[in-house]
C-alpha cells in the first residue's frame, strides 16, 4: 500500500516508543489527532497506513485516538491483532462504547486504560483492559479496585527526564511511553569517558572528510572488527536499499562515496557507546535522524538531506557522553550547519531538528508550529514520518 494515503492530510501524527526495564524498546506507540475537531476521520484508512508504518512483525503498537468520535470509529474498524488501542477512562460510563469495547475484546483486540475511571462505571468493564497508563500527575491515585484480581501491565507516562524514567521503571512499572532526553549537560558536568569505538569511528569520519585513500580507510577498519561488523551489517539492511551486497569497506565507498558512506558513520557513532541505559537515546537519534532527512528529500539537495540526518543522530550525543556540544564539537567533525543546530539551535538544520522533537512529543500544538516554521503542511510532515518508521523498521531487520 501506497504511503501517500488521503488520511494523512485528516491527522496529526506523533510517535515514539514505549520501553522496558532493560531500556529496550517493547512496543511503538502513536497518537493520532484530527486536524479539525469537527472533521470525521477515515480510520479504515488511518488503520492500512498503521499496517504498513508499524507491522505485526515489528510488533504491538499502542495507538491513542486523541478525539471520541475518532476513537469510536477506530474501535469500529478491522484491525490487526498487535494493536493495543488506549480508551480514556472517562468513556467507560458511556453504555454503547461499553458494548462495543466487549464486543472487540472478544475478538482478540487488545485494551489499555488511560486516565481515571469514573465511579458510575460498571466494575466488570475494568477487567477488559490488559494495562492501564499512569500519568505522573495522578501517581499517587490508586488504580480502581475492580482491577485488583487481574494483574495489569503498568505504563508511566509524562516523565519529565531520565531519572524518573528509571524511577518508574524500578519502581514496578512495566513500561514508559517516550524517553525524554533531559535538560543538556553543562560546562562543569562531568563527562563520561569516551568509548574507544567512538574515538574509532570519529578518526574514520575525519579521513572520510579528507578523502584519504581506500586503502589507508580500510586499514583502520581492520584494526576494529566490531565496527567493520556493524557497518557492514548497517550497509546491507533492507532499509539501506542497495542491489548489491557491500563485501568490504573498499567495497562500500567505491559504491557510495565518501559523503553517503560518512553519514552511515554517523549512525556507527552512537551504536558504538555500550551503555544499555543509553539505548533509547540511540533510537531516538536514528529516528530523529531518519526523519529529518526524509521531511527534507522532496527538495532534491542531498547535500542538506546529508547534513540533516548527521545533525538527527548526532543530537543526543552531548547527552550520551555527558560534554555540552560546544566541547563535543571540537573533536567530531560536522558541518557548521550542524554544528549551529546541535550547539546553538540555529542555522538551516535547527528548525528541521525542532521538528523531529516535537513528533516523538507527540504534541499537535507543536508539530503545526513547527511544520509552519517549515513552510510545510501537517500532511507533508506526516508521510514523512511514515516512510522514515518503515525505514527504520527495515534497518532493525538487518
């Protein structure tokens, strides 16, 4: 199916992750939101193009209809059976939903609850629900009794750092919807010791920069298997669409060149910082990555789409490695766009990268902005996002 779909000009689309107490990434979540609050959504419609960002393959999604008459159309709709859908607690008192819900549960489709529940609901519609969000606002609200003789799957959602992402997850919750980043480090943190395998990568980037010869880029190559596996396995993903198998480093740039082959270094930069607690931010750089050069690809300047996917993976190092970008910079090299994106929030990339953050927020109010600052409609950024999902998906398959 085609991603060019009539309802990606109906909705706003935010996405990002839920994840796990290993910071592994357990299911996609999406919110959806109607352009117009009067205005019908297609869910049959909006539920093909979920097939094909997120399939079953890559597994559940947890889909947040952001409007009622939205969400009853969804709950109306075919749909495949690794999709959770949230339903506002609000709604459980509404007896028709109650029906409707019953009815769908009992053909496989999986429940999850948000928000509170009000009293006047019936007690057995609770046990329809397989987990249940938790907003840190009303954290310390006790769940509804009902729900106490079936074990219940716990999302934490809102956190707003990494701290009380972890809290949550050791506190006993299953899972948090996003990983926020965090405030930037500053001057006087305390910086995290470079990998080795970054410093590997970065020296490799720098002789990409300089164009020395394939000969003298492999011999760096050889001396690190682990990055000469990554990359290789990188380059010859589904999602990297080439038709031929890349064998060697030689191989790889006579293929694609210096510029197309430094961005894949990029990408390696982040891959090789081991720490697990830092693997949702790895994500979110590809992500970020990803998408920013594809918000960019209707332009046909591969030199800015370059630039833009470098600045997206790049954009969470300074949290990584615990330096504030104006040290980090000194010693990676990036284009000044880049560079004034990363350091500063300025320059072309800036309003690129502003963007990507407010997807994976998934805050209509600021994509809108933020697609507006672009000169681009909420529809464009939209299939945008949906090509760079099914990318990134592909690459994961590698």
């Amino acid at each position: 199916m085609s991603l060019d779909h009539p309802v990606l000009d109906q909705v706003v689309l935010g996405a990002s992750s839920l994840f796990d107490a290993k910071r592994a990434p357990v299911a996609a979540h999406m919110t959806v939101f109607p352009q117009r609050p009067d205005a019908a959504i297609d869910a049959a419609g909006l539920l093909q193009v979920i097939d094909v960002i997120a399939p079953p393959e890559g597994g559940p999604l947890m889909l947040s209809v952001a409007n009622e008459a939205g969400l009853r159309a969804v709950l109306h709709a075919p749909m495949a059976p690794h999709l959770m859908i949230e339903v506002p607690g609000f709604m459980l008192s509404d007896p028709e939903l109650a029906t409707t819900l019953q009815e769908r549960v009992a053909t496989g489709l999986s429940l999850v609850l948000g928000g509170r529940v009000p009293d006047s609901a019936p007690q057995h519609l609770w046990q329809l629900f397989r987990a249940v969000t938790v907003d840190r606002a009303n954290i310390r609200n006790p769940l509804p009794a009902g729900l106490g003789g079936k074990p219940l799957l716990r999302y934490f959602v809102g956190a707003d750092g990494p701290a009380m992402s972890a809290g949550a997850l050791k506190a006993g919750f299953s899972a948090v919807v996003g990983w926020p980043v965090g405030d930037a480090p500053g001057a006087d943190s305390k910086a995290k010791p470079i990998p080795a395998g970054v410093t590997t990568v970065v020296d490799l980037m720098q002789r990409v920069d300089r164009q020395e010869p394939a000969e003298k880029l492999e011999a760096v190559v050889k001396n690190d298997p682990t990055l000469a596996f990554r990359l290789m396995r990188y380059l010859n993903s589904p999602g990297f669409g080439l038709s031929v198998e890349i064998s060697s480093f030689r191989h790889a740039l006579m293929i694609l060149g210096y510029q197309r082959l430094k961005r894949w270094l990029a990408l390696l930069v982040t891959s090789a910082i081991d720490d697990p607690d830092l693997k949702p931010l790895m994500q979110l750089a590809v992500r970020r990555g990803l998408l920013m050069e594809e918000i960019a690809r209707p332009s046909g300047d591969d030199a800015l789409r370059n630039e833009l996917f470098i600045c997206g993976v790049f954009s969470t190092l300074d949290r990584m490695i615990g330096q504030p970008f104006e040290q980090l910079l000194k010693t990676i090299p990036v284009q000044e766009s880049v560079a004034g994106a990363l350091a500063h929030d300025t320059g072309p990339c800036a309003p690129f990268l502003a963007l990507a953050r407010a997807v994976e927020t998934e805050s209509a109010y600021d994509i809108r902005e933020c697609a507006g600052a672009l000169m681009l409609s909420v529809g464009d950024v939209n299939r945008a996002l949906a090509k760079s999902l099914v990318h990134a998906h592909s690459l994961t398959k590698g």
